[in-house]
C-alpha cells in the first residue's frame, strides 16, 4: 500500500518554488524561463525537482522530446495560480490596512488606446505611479470579453472596454470614445474608385473582415448587413487584412490615420458608414475595489477631468 505523503504547510520556500514552476509553465520549458527568472537551467531544474519531491507528484516532462506538463502538473498549476492571486490579495490587503500603498494594480485594455488622443490612460499611470511608487503594475492587452470575465473572477483589477452590454457583476467609469471608419487598402477595387459611385449594395458585396465576438464593431457590422469573410480577436490583425487589399473593415480612425498618411489606408463611404464607440473603466462590483485600485480609478478621473495636471498623453 502506498504511504500516504503529509499534510502540506506551505512556508516561504515552498512558494519560491511555485512561482519558478509557474513561470516554467507560462513560457513554456525551462531554457525560455531563464531571462524571466534570471537564473541558470540547472537551478530552475533543480527547484522542479525540490517541488515535485515536496509535493510527491510528476509535474512535467523535460528533456530532448521537449516540455509539457502532466496532468497532475495541470492541477497544481491551477492551485499554484489561485494561491499566488491569494498571496497578492493578502499583501494589498494587508498594506491597506496600514494605510500604505502597495501590492499590485492589474490593469488590461483592448487594443491601441495609445494611439487615442482622447485616451489618458498612460496619464492615468503617471500620476498613479507619482502617489503609489511601492505598488507594482501588470498590464495586458485582451480582447474585451475575457477581460470582463477576469474581472468578475478578481483576476484583474480594472478593465478599460467597450460599453457595449455592461454586466451587472460591473461597475463602469465612461472615460474617452474612438470613432470608427470602414476602410480598404491600396490594392482593393475601392481604393481608387470615385467614392461617389459606391453604395451600400458595393459594400455588402465585398469581403468584409470583422471582430469575432459579440462588440460593437460585430454588432454594427451586422446591422450593414456585413457578412465576415475573415474574423479576428484584434484591431491589428484587422489593419493586416485591410492593407492587404482583399479585404474592408472598421478601424478606428486614431490608429488608420498612420496607415492613410501612407497610402495604406482610405475610408470607404465616410459620410454613410461610421459609428462611435464610448469605453469605460470597469471593476468588479462586489466584493468592492481595495485601496490601491480605488485610488488608481482617482488618477484616471483626473487624468480626464483636470489633464492640464499632468498633460495629455
């Protein structure tokens, strides 16, 4: 009979080798973690090691055939995850409570923002990081549906989306809007035609490239009667489909600017076709923002009502 292992207490050094598996695990083998972790192969090998004997499971195969984990190695990866979240949670909390600001603020956005002069998000972090130099940022770009559910699971801190369909588990600060255009690339037959001579009917005739999930360029889109040839999860591989002359799409008019003064770019019926999409920053509405996101969702109302404070970018 096998003998069963201990219980587990979980000290310092057992989380310094949790977060080396982590990282492992995200970039995907031992050789791509070392400039993340800054340590050699053989001492991020041996804390797999160390791990696997304090934990008496297999959590992945390393070698010549290459790196996966098992799927004892899934789960742990898992609970390693929602453990980490919890450490962080703690040391917000706790700095809260000593009336400190520290931690970490977990920030995601949808696509190129910083190309929106309307957008003060990088005023925002100026000024955050000017009043809370101690707490530590992550940023990720996503597409707006995962960021909604990351915030509703406490895995972020704020969202800057779309308000297309807001959740009830949400709350929404409005900040800035873009203003969205249709638009072809050089080698389209719209490109150099007279826009006088286009209608709709030429439009609904073309390919037609689209966001994939449920947004206000999905939703506009259908409402022309747009069927997508081609669909995406960003508003970048949307800019590759329309220069390349095979496709039209919606763009934002702050990012196709760069692409027009290039002749990359040429909106497509302007006066007709073009819709306005508001954002807002959201955080999850229960339990309520610690302090640290709190003060951050400070800054960027700031950075919108009072930009001459800190500029405009």
């Amino acid at each position: 009979m096998r003998k069963p292992l201990p219980a587990l207490n979980i000290g310092d050094a057992d989380l310094k080798l949790l977060r080396v598996f982590k990282s492992v695990a995200q970039c995907g083998g031992v050789s791509a973690a070392e400039p993340e972790l800054n340590i050699g192969r053989s001492t991020i090998s041996k804390h797999l090691s160390d791990l696997e004997l304090r934990l008496g499971l297999r959590l992945c195969s390393r070698g010549p055939a290459g790196f996966h984990l098992t799927d004892e190695g899934v789960q742990v990866l898992r609970a390693t995850e929602s453990l980490l979240d919890s450490v962080r949670g703690f040391a917000t909390d706790v700095s809260q409570v000593r009336n400190t600001l520290a931690g970490t603020l977990r920030i995601a956005c949808f696509d190129q923002c910083i190309t929106n002069n309307d957008a003060r998000l990088s005023s925002s972090i100026r000024l955050f990081s000017d009043r809370a130099p101690d707490v530590d940022l992550q940023l990720s770009l996503l597409p707006p549906n995962i960021i909604e559910a990351q915030l509703i699971e406490g895995k972020l801190d704020v969202g800057i989306v779309a308000m297309h369909k807001p959740s009830p588990a949400l709350d929404y600060i409005p900040v800035h809007n873009e203003r969205m255009y249709l638009y072809c690339g050089p080698s389209h037959p719209f490109f150099d035609r007279d826009p006088s001579e286009l209608t709709l009917e030429h439009v609904k005739d073309a390919r037609y490239a689209g966001i994939s999930f449920n947004s206000p360029n999905l939703n506009y889109g259908q409402q022309l009667g747009l069927r997508p040839k081609a669909v995406v999860q960003n508003e970048v591989m949307l800019a590759v489909l329309v220069i390349s002359g095979r496709y039209i799409g919606f763009m934002p008019d702050h990012m196709a600017v760069l692409f027009e003064r290039i002749g990359k770019m040429r909106r497509v019926m302007p006066e007709a076709i073009h819709y306005t999409t508001d954002y807002a920053a959201a955080t999850r509405r229960a339990p309520e923002p610690n302090r640290v996101t709190r003060v951050y969702l400070d800054c960027m109302k700031t950075a919108y009502t009072q930009p001459s404070l800190i500029g405009t970018l």
